[in-house]
C-alpha cells in the first residue's frame, strides 16, 4: 500500500510565510482541540483567545485577528504533520484536525459544465458505469462539452432547455447546472470533516464512486466570504446516480468529507479574486500501480463564488455559526482503471492528493466507512472540554 506521508513543503502554501493560516489540532495533553496558527516552522494555540474556528471566522477582520493573537506554542508543523496518518500515530503527541469545528458543511452541486454532463451521464446510465462510455458519447453529440460559457438563467440558456424538453433529453442535473437555481445541499454534520492524512470514507455498498477535488469557502454568520481552504466532496457515482433522492447516502458517509489542511484567511494577498483564479489539480495513486493526474481552473465554474455563496446564507437560510461551501467538482475522472470503457472508480488504499499553490495540498487515503475512525466527538464533548479549560 502507498505510503502516506505529509511534509510542510507539500502542505503549505507556496507563499505560506505571508498567509493567515487558522488550524486546529489535537492536543492529548489537553485532551481535546486547539485552534491553532502557523508562525514560522511552528503551530501556535490560540484557543484561550478564540475558543473554536467558527469564533475566528466571525471576527471583522479574521486575518488580522489570527495574527495579533497571542498563544502558545505546540510544536513544529513538521512533527505534527509526520505525527497525523491514523498509521503508526503516537497519541501521547499532538496531530493536526479539520480545520472546521460548528460550521456548517454544505456543498453546491454542478457547477461546472464537465462535472454537470457527467451527472446527466451518471443519471442516465442509473448506475451502471459500463454503460457510461456510450451514453458520454451520445450526450456530448447532443449538447456539446463545453457549456462553460453558457450563463444560468439567462436567456440563453433556458433557449437550451427548451430544445432538450422537446427533444426528451433533459435531466435534473441540467436544471440545476443551467437554470436560475443553483444546487446547494448538506454535505456533513458540523464536526464530522476529516483533515489532511485521515483515512477518507468510501461506502461499501458502492462500486463506481470517484473524488471530487474542490475548493471550500468558509463564510461567516454574516455571509462574508472570510477564507477558503480545500475539499474533497467523496461522491458514490452508482448511488446517486440510481436516484438524486439518494444524495445524503451518496455524500454523507462516515469520513467522507474531507477538507484541510488549514483555511486560508482573506487578506491583502489572498482574496476571493484569487480563489476565482486558483488552479487545483488531483492525484490518485494506487497500490495496483494506478496513476491518475488531471488539474483545472476554477475559473471554468459556471457560477461565480460570491453568487453560490449568497444563495447558501441569507434572509432565508441562516447559519448562526458560519458555513464551509464546498463550490463543487471541477472535474470527474473517466480514465479507464480496469478494463477499457470501464471508466474510473476507487480502490481501498487510493492515496488522493488534491492541491493549489495558494492552499497547499490536502491528502486522504481511501478506506471503508467501517474501517475509518468513527466520528465520536461532537460539538457536545467540544463544549464540555472548552468548559473545563475555562475558555468559554
């Protein structure tokens, strides 16, 4: 099996020193989380000045908060990085966590033209990936591949919903990818994200299931937009694709949310601009030899940040302690693992690397729901422990 390994030259941002990075960690000293910040090579506490990441995120100014608080240091990135892989961790020393805690987790569906035909595929084949290859075809015929022009709910657009109506080919996933609506769903519970070097979860019931590499706003109660952090939006093609009412079984599996390795607050050196113009790539490495490499640009998504955000948090939908908005899949493998016309699905022991330059990389290996760490802490035993650390 591929080894996991974590680096802080891997993990961090290529400009890291000048980035207002908030994490947390486990500190068996303490026996519970830290929040947490990078200064230098080392992670510093910064739980007695902010209790959790959601009280971070609800500051005016989140970046300058972080970095005028005063903490105490824990350790090196290093040590703490090499210390998180479930494999071989020594639990008497600190390891690195999600970098959420109450926010809410939510995700936002096809929002981008590539990822959107392969759900009108994955709904049309009702599951079956041997079927996929052909029904690609046959859709691509029909609508084209590129779609990312296309505005939704303009008049163009709902143009093209009227020719696929009359021609029997429309599908839920182009109402949502085109029309005025965007998708946005629950993902998880707040507390259940895994970190970097968790084993992420893969249902065994599913067998055509695939990463979906992401960017994640993380938004405050207000609805700014206050940083960004990156995700993997585990997705089981086969389930969802049998029924979109399956979507919580598809999505919300035990540590199938996966998100790290810090957030990234917004300042003047990393905005939402920035993140509208962040490139992230995936890797999977395989313990058969696999190899799978692909990369895009968020600047391809066919709704922009700020609009998927808003229609997340508002007047009507309201999240007391903030949310993480997952923007959705800039792309979904399709490079044959098997045999050909196969496509792409998992195996128990993938390593799956998802990175940018402005967010470093965040590194899951893929186990059985069953076989990951079971989600036992929740915001209750969060409360209790800040309690009796007198911090609250």
């Amino acid at each position: 099996m591929p080894a996991l390994s974590l680096s802080p030259s891997s993990a961090l941002p290529e400009d890291h020193a000048s980035a207002a990075l908030l994490g947390r960690l486990w500190r068996p000293d303490r026996g519970g989380p830290a929040v947490v910040t990078l200064r230098g090579d080392d992670l510093v506490d910064v739980t007695a000045a902010f209790p959790t990441s959601r009280d971070l995120c609800e500051q005016a100014n989140p970046a300058q908060a972080l970095r005028q608080a005063k903490g105490e240091t824990v350790g090196t990135l290093a040590a703490i990085l090499a210390n998180t892989p479930v494999d071989g961790r020594d639990r008497t020393k600190p390891w690195l966590l999600s970098p959420l805690d109450l926010q809410a987790v939510k995700a936002a569906g096809v929002t981008f033209a590539v990822s959107m035909l392969e759900r009108v595929i994955e709904e049309k084949a009702r599951g079956n990936p041997a079927a996929a290859a052909t029904i690609r075809e046959e859709i691509g015929k029909l609508i084209g591949d590129d779609l990312s022009k296309l505005k939704p709910g303009s008049p163009e657009a709902m143009h093209l919903k009227d020719v696929l109506i009359a021609q029997g080919a429309w599908s839920q996933y182009l109402e949502v990818g085109i029309g005025p609506d965007a998708e946005i769903f629950t993902k998880a519970p707040a507390m259940s994200t895994v970190g970097t070097g968790f084993d992420a979860g893969l249902h065994p019931a599913s067998s055509w299931n695939n990463p979906e590499p992401e960017i994640v706003l993380v938004v405050a109660s207000t609805g700014a937009i206050v940083g960004a952090t990156l995700g993997n939006d585990v997705n089981l093609r086969d389930v969802e694709g049998r029924s979109a009412l399956l979507l919580g079984k598809a999505k919300d599996n035990n540590a199938a949310a996966a998100v790290g390795p810090f957030i990234r607050l917004f300042d003047d050196a990393f905005t939402l601009d920035h993140v509208r113009r962040t490139t992230v790539t995936l890797t999977v490495e395989g313990d058969d030899g696999f190899t799978l490499e692909g990369s895009s640009s968020i600047a391809r998504i066919s709704r922009d940040p700020a609009d998927l955000a808003a229609q997340m948090i508002g007047p009507h939908h309201q999240y007391p302690d903030g949310a993480a908005l997952y923007l959705g899949t800039m792309f979904a493998p399709i490079k044959d693992r098997d045999a050909p016309g196969g496509g792409f699905t998992h195996k128990y022991g993938d390593i799956v690397t998802i990175a940018a330059p402005e967010l470093g990389s965040l590194v899951n290996r893929m186990k059985r729901t069953d076989e990951c760490e079971p989600w036992t802490y929740g915001a209750s035993h969060l409360m209790r422990h800040l309690a009796k650390q007198g911090v609250l």
